[in-house]
C-alpha cells in the first residue's frame, strides 16, 4: 500500500505572491470585567512568501507597512480562527518568494482580477 497525502478542502480563495490580501481573523479576549468577548481584526498586505503549498501544514506570509514600520505574520491556511480572507488586488511579480519587497520600494504592476462575488 502506498501512503496517498491527504487535501483538505479549503474555503478561501487561491492565494499566490504579489497579492494584497485582507484578512479577517477572530481575537478573544478579556474585557476589564472579565467577560470573554470576540472580535474581528483585519490585516492587510502584501503575499511575500507561500511555504509547503498543499496539505494541513501550508503557510503564507504577509507583510504591511504601518507607521513607517514593516509588519509581517505568517498564516497558516487552515487556521479556525481566519473568519475570511478577500483578495484587494493582483501584482505582477516574476519570483515565487518577493522577498526584495522588504528593502526596496519598488511600485509594482498591477494585474486585473475578475472579482469574486
């Protein structure tokens, strides 16, 4: 018998480099009164890096500016807590880890995306 991988169907769009994500991740926390409360936090940027891209361990690595600081976090595509993930736009890029985004203010071409519904 050979071992066969197993895919996980997933509900978020196809995500490569060169794209602008936004994604929509469920916190909990704490209020002062100690009540447990549950919020939706929105993370916008730029796909730089896509790790191990089928089964349950894929990554994804999106990088943002914010006050002059880059921010990045690595998603792993099966997380529970992503409520959704929306596509804002298509960059062309010609490498499959964009890494030189990090140091180089480079304005990229942007590529038309049949928006999703």
């Amino acid at each position: 018998m050979t071992a066969q991988k197993v895919q996980t169907e997933s509900t978020h769009p196809e995500i490569k480099p060169g794209m602008t994500i936004r994604i929509h991740q469920k916190i909990k926390e704490l209020n002062p009164k100690g009540e447990l409360k549950e919020r939706i936090q929105v993370f916008e940027g730029m796909v730089i890096a896509r790790h191990r891209k089928v089964g349950n361990s894929a990554t994804f690595t999106v990088r943002k500016i914010s006050e002059r600081v880059g921010v990045e976090k690595i998603f792993p595509i099966n997380l529970p807590s992503i409520a959704k993930i929306e596509i804002v736009k298509q960059s062309i890029v010609r490498q499959a880890q964009p890494r030189y985004l990090r140091t180089s203010r480079k304005v990229l071409k942007e590529k038309k995306v049949a928006k999703a519904k």
